[in-house]
C-alpha cells in the first residue's frame, strides 16, 4: 500500500511543478503577445513616420538634384522605410501557444492513465514552448530590422542637420 501512495505522491508533485513551469511559460507568452510585440510595432512606426516627414520636409523646400545633400536625405530616408515596411510585412505572423488539434488528448494514442493529466500538461507546455520561441525568433528579427532602419534615419537626420546648419 504504502508503494502506491508514493506513487501517487510522486505523480502529483510532478504534475504540480509541470503546471508551474507551463504558467510561467504562459505568463511570458502572453506579456510577449500583449506588450513587447505592440511596443516594437509602434516603434516601427515612429521610425516610419519620422523617415516620411524627413522626406516631405527635403522635397518640399529645396528641388532634388541628383548630385547634392538632398539625393544622400532622400536615399538613407527611403532606405530606413523600406526596413520599416519589410519588417511590418515579413515578420507579421503571431504564435498564441494553443494545441493545433482540439481533440488531441481524446485521441486513442494518447495515454490514458495515471500519468495522462501530466502528459496533457507536458503536451501543452511545448506548444507554449514552441510559441515563445517563435515569436522571440521574429521579435529578434523585427529588432535587427528596426535598428538598421534606425542608423539610416540617424544619417538622414545628421544629413538634415548639416543642410540647414549653413542656412542659419
């Protein structure tokens, strides 16, 4: 009697710290899908938005030649929009971390034991697991893209700045 309680006893503790590590996972997931992927694409965006400006600001008062600090604006400001836009088009997927099959723990190759809700759990767990690595994979992605984006608008920023520099 006393080797099933022990039994009994080990599957529980197990079961109990796969529900702890599969809520933290959880927990990072969801704060990646709520607040670190929402930052970044607003990020993108003022990088975006600041490039346009930059560019309607050198087009706007001076004509462009093709020789001259205009076309050096024009062609970093251009450039940084182009990562901008790729990295809003290219890395838009999201992964939430649910199981792709609905019925998957009533499949008849699924365990059905005393081990088959720490089975559920480990199943669930690796598709969180799977998620979080995904989005932290396009995260970085997005990230590079964004801070060569971010050099090129920091060059056509110094460019601005050393165009209207002499005009004061």
């Amino acid at each position: 009697m006393e080797l099933a309680e022990e039994k009994k006893q080990e599957i529980e503790n197990s079961e109990h710290n796969l529900k702890l590590l599969y809520e933290a996972k959880k927990s990072a997931l969801e704060t990646m899908l709520r607040s670190v992927i929402p930052a970044q694409l607003s990020s993108i965006k003022t990088v975006l938005w600041m490039n346009f400006l930059i560019m309607g600001l050198v087009a706007r008062t001076d004509e462009v030649k093709w020789v001259s600090i205009n076309t050096g604006i024009l062609v970093s400001s251009g450039t940084a929009i182009i990562f901008c836009l790729y990295a809003f088009i290219a890395f838009r997927e999201k992964h939430l971390g649910s199981l792709s099959d609905v019925n998957a723990f009533s499949k008849p190759d699924f365990p059905n034991n005393e081990w088959s809700k720490y089975h559920a759990l480990l199943d669930s767990l690796h598709c969180v697991e799977k998620a979080l690595l995904l989005n932290t994979q396009t995260q970085n992605k997005t990230s590079d893209l964004t801070a060569i984006a971010t050099c090129f608008s920091i060059v056509s920023m110094l460019l601005v700045i050393i165009k209207y520099s002499n005009q004061l």
